[in-house]
C-alpha cells in the first residue's frame, strides 16, 4: 500500500502544481494588461516561456505518469473508468 500512497502523492502534488502555476500566470496577465506597457507584455511572455519549460511541462507530466501508475499498480481502478 506504500507505494500506492507514494504514487497517489506524486499525482496530486503534480496536480497541484500545474494548477498553481496556471493561477500564478492568470494574475500576472491581468497585471500585466492593466500596465499597458509594451516591456511588460514582452516580459510577460518571457516569464510565460519559462514556466512552461520549467514547470508547467514537467508538472503535467509527473501527473500524467503517476495517474498511469496508479491504474496500472491499483486493484480498484480500470482503465474504463
């Protein structure tokens, strides 16, 4: 059952990340709009780059591989679910 729990931590923390950062990026676009300043919009979009190599890409990945795991190593779970 440990690794179970293991897995299902991996999955959900992943979870959380990726949706932490979606919120992250929204507040800072909407801060970024309301400056209206060309510099911003360009470091918005850098910032936005960066993240998704660095967080958003490894992020939904853990949680894509970690889901797997869990149905493949459940016995509650099936694939049809």
């Amino acid at each position: 059952m440990a690794r179970n729990q293991a897995f299902w931590l991996l999955h959900v923390g992943g979870a959380i990340v990726w949706v932490g950062a979606a919120f992250l990026m929204t507040v800072l676009g909407g801060r970024t709009q309301r400056a209206g300043e060309e510099s911003r919009r360009l470091g918005y979009a850098h910032d936005s780059e960066w993240l998704g190599q660095r967080l958003y890409l490894p992020a939904s990945l853990i949680t894509l591989i970690f889901g797997i795991l869990l149905v493949v190593y459940s016995d509650r779970a099936e694939w049809g679910q």
